[in-house]
C-alpha cells in the first residue's frame, strides 16, 4: 500500500511539472515501450490463448474510479442456500504474454505500474493493459475465474479458480454504487455487495485484521496557488476491497495445501513504528489512550476529518516491511501470514499493474486442477520476491519523491511562515535533525536546529518554513525559539 495516493487537479503549472518530468527521468522511468515489446502486444492483443469454459451468461460488473480504463476485476455476487457465492473474475494476463517473450522481458524490468501525481507508466502497453486484457464492459475478455462459496456468516466454505471467458455488463464507479446501495435502488447482485463485505468486516475484526481507509490526497490549483483536500473513502471501497480480500486469502491457502506459491507476507508491528505513530497522533490533537490498541483506534477514525486523514496516510508506514515469501516442494516458510490481514494472504487480483499476480495465478489454477505448476513458474520463483521488492523500492521512491514535489508545491509562497507541528522523528547520530508533522496543513517535512540542539521528541513546537521549491522537491524548517 502506498504512503500516499496523490492526484493534481486541473493543469500542474510550470515549476510543479518540470519536477515531476525530471524526477522520472532522474529515476530511470521508461518512456513508452520498445518497439519489438509494443508489436508483441499488438500481435497479442488479436489473438490470446482461448479460455475453454465460456462464462458470458454471467453478468459481471466492475467497480473502478470513473476515469480508469485499466480494469482487473469483475464480480458477480449471488446467494447460494443459505449463504452466498462470490464470482470474481481477474484479467489473465498469461493469455497474452509469451514467457520469455518481448512482453515479458519487459515486464520483468518494470515490475509494476508507477504512479505520479500527473500521470502513470503503465506495467503492460495500452493495447493490452487498457484494451484487449482489460474487462472493459460489453467486451469477451479470458480471465481467471475464482468462485468462492460463503456460508451465512461469510466464511469460506469452498474454491474453484479455472480460467474463463467473461464478459462485464457494467463499468460502475464508487460514488454511484454507493449512492444506489443507500437509496435502495441496487438490485440484488449488487446490493449484495453491502452484505457480505460487511460480513468479511466482521470477520476481519474477529480475527484482529486491519483495513485502512485511506484518503485520497488532492492537490487542488485554483487562482494559480494550490489547496490541499482530501477524498475520504466511501464505505462501498471497502465491500470492494473485502472481495479483493477474500480472494486473496482463498489464494493463499491454495497455495499452503499445495505446497508451493509466493505469499504476500508481513511480520507483527514493531514496538517502536507503533511509538512513533503516537507521537503523530499527538501532533494531530488525536486522542490514543494507552489502554487502546492500534487496530482499535484506526476503526474508531473518521476518514472525512482532515486531521484523522492525515493519520490515516501515515499509518500505512506499518506496512513497510511488507514481502513476498517464495516456497516450494511442501517446505512453507516461517512466516506464512499478514499481520495487517491476520492471515495467510497473496496478491493475485491486479495482473494488469503487479508481476507477481500472473504467477500467483498460475500456480492457484495447477492447485485447483490438480496438475503441475508450469515450469516457467517455477523456474521464475528463486528471482520473483528479489524482482518484486526492487519494484517496490522504486515505486516507494516515486510515492516520497511526488510527495515532497507536491507539498513543495502547495507551500511554495509560504517560506518564511511559522507553523504548529510535533516532532515526530529524530535522528539517532544527529538529534538536531528529524521530521516534524504540521498541524495544519497536513504536511511532512524535515526539521534542523541551526544551533545544533537536540529536538524535542514527541513535543509540539512553533517551526518556520526555510525552504519550500518544487525544484528542488524539499520543504524543510526551523524551530522557532520563544523570545
């Protein structure tokens, strides 16, 4: 999960896309594919592997923020006695990618998907990636195809994964299926989705689970200076997300039973990221009582409050140490679970945008068929988790570099201002450095004491803006001494 989702509105000005266009040649970003990998696609595009279980009776819909055309699932929701089945169809990706071809080579070279402020670069050419492989509506697409069996509380009774071909009905937004679930006018397919994703909430909480609901951070210019605001979830992202969920974990345990698989694993929280985060509570007027736990605070948030957003975004720090586990031959690893999740967890439900789904897809459809994984899978596992985490630092990089890109941008005529903040980081060797949290706006920046005294900890204190320039992608500041 990134630190912050941040997106620019209207056209960034000069100074803020000259950064952003540096910054990504600074980091290496490819520009547009090689022409050998877009023919590849091309050629793909026209012509995939075809599914043989034909799936189209089935209505699917798809849930995606209006603009996005890079679609990885669809869903069909359904009750089946006296519990429900959940229909969830990814993009197969496998279907066009030739292993070792020129789709692929690349593909193992960008890892993921990055995401700017101003734009994306993308995993996969358009073609595929927006066009052929993507479930865009009224469209046959081959995909994988999990059908999950719920008993009434929402547990797991039974999976099937097999490749299909499908064909979505709808292109629906988050917004509006909100607003049709709270008016009552969602049929039953969807209007399910309010049920059984409360009933997956319910189990998420039972077996100590955390599920962020983090604000979209926006960067607003009106009259050429820029407002910061925030687009708080709505409760149908997270019935969406505990399909997404659910699919996740049922991939998981396929893939323990059978012995091999790449896991999306993360170790318990560490005492002092949690410490941390107290101090920002602090400089968020949040009350954290020491009796409350972590998991128990994130619920009780309010994501539409500005100051419990901005806590929010930083309480994804704790996914940091986030990997992926590789195991083979019926040798599981130490580590098999999520804590975040609380529970045996993998990603497999975004191919279009993450390299490791098109494996961990191929080995659940060997699990559930009982045949072999194939052995450009298995030959791929020992360099997949090294490949993934490599992607993962570069898209890291990209989140903290657009952050203080954009936050520069927002305070750029505010040098020399004096904010309310909290010291919230200082480092070990030089305690006259560190990171301070403003109260308001919601901004993180750097902090050093020109007389060389150490930081205060934990404390709010008064500090000045010295340095805010989209150029050179740094805010930082000063203490202000009381007179």
């Amino acid at each position: 999960m990134p630190r912050r989702h941040i997106r620019v509105t209207g056209a960034p000005e000069a100074p803020l896309r000259a950064a952003l266009t540096e910054l990504r040649n600074e980091l290496g970003v490819p520009d547009g594919f090689p022409p050998e990998v877009l023919a590849e696609a091309e050629r793909a595009a026209k012509a995939p592997a075809p599914p043989s279980y034909d799936a189209t009776d089935i209505p699917f819909l798809t849930i995606d923020p209006p603009t996005s055309t890079d679609l990885d699932q669809a869903m069909h929701l359904s009750r089946q006695g006296t519990g429900y089945r959940v229909r969830y169809a990814i993009a197969d990706v496998a279907a066009f990618v030739v292993p070792s071809g020129a789709l692929d080579r690349e593909a193992h070279r960008r890892v993921t998907t990055l995401y700017f402020p101003d734009t994306r670069v993308p995993l996969h050419p358009e073609s595929l990636s927006e066009g052929a492989a993507s479930l865009l509506p009224d469209q046959d697409r081959p995909a994988v195809l999990w059908t999950i069996d719920l008993d009434a509380d929402g547990r797991t009774l039974a999976v099937d994964v097999r490749r299909a071909l499908v064909r979505s009905r709808a292109k629906l937004d988050y917004a509006g299926v909100q607003k049709a679930i709270d008016g009552g006018t969602a049929e039953e397919p969807l209007a399910l989705l309010k049920e059984i994703g409360e009933l997956r909430e319910r189990l998420e909480v039972e077996r100590g689970g955390i599920s962020l609901s983090v604000p979209e951070q926006e960067i607003v210019e009106r009259d050429h200076a820029y407002e910061l605001a925030y687009r708080a979830p709505l409760p149908a992202d997270g019935w969406n997300s505990q399909i997404s969920l659910l699919t996740g974990m049922a991939a998981a345990d396929l893939m323990l039973a059978l012995g091999t698989g790449v896991l999306r694993t993360l170790p318990a929280v560490p005492d002092g990221a949690v410490g941390r985060l107290r101090h920002t509570a602090q400089a968020l007027h949040i009350d954290w009582p020491h009796h409350v736990s972590y998991a128990e605070l994130v619920r009780s948030l309010d994501p539409h409050r500005p100051h419990h957003a901005a806590f929010l975004q930083e309480c994804t720090t704790l996914l940091r140490g986030a990997g992926y586990t590789v195991f083979r031959d019926g040798a599981l690893p130490a580590i098999t679970t999520h804590s975040a999740v609380a529970a045996p967890y993998a990603h497999c439900t975004a191919p279009l945008r993450r390299l490791a789904d098109r494996y961990t897809a191929e080995i659940c459809l060997a699990a559930a068929a009982g045949t072999p994984v194939p052995e450009w899978v298995t030959a791929a596992l020992d360099t997949l988790p090294a490949q993934m985490a490599d992607g993962a630092r570069r898209a890291g990089t990209v989140e903290r570099e657009c952050l203080d890109i954009v936050e520069a941008a927002l305070l750029k005529d505010r040098v020399g201002e004096v904010f309310d903040g909290c010291v919230v980081e200082v480092e070990e060797r030089r305690p006259a450095v560190g990171t301070v949290q403003l109260v308001s706006p919601a901004v993180i920046g750097r902090i050093e004491d020109p007389d060389g005294d150490s930081l205060p900890l934990g404390e709010r204190i008064r500090v000045r803006l010295t340095q805010s320039d989209p150029g050179a992608a740094k805010v930082r500041f000063e203490p202000v001494r009381s007179p």
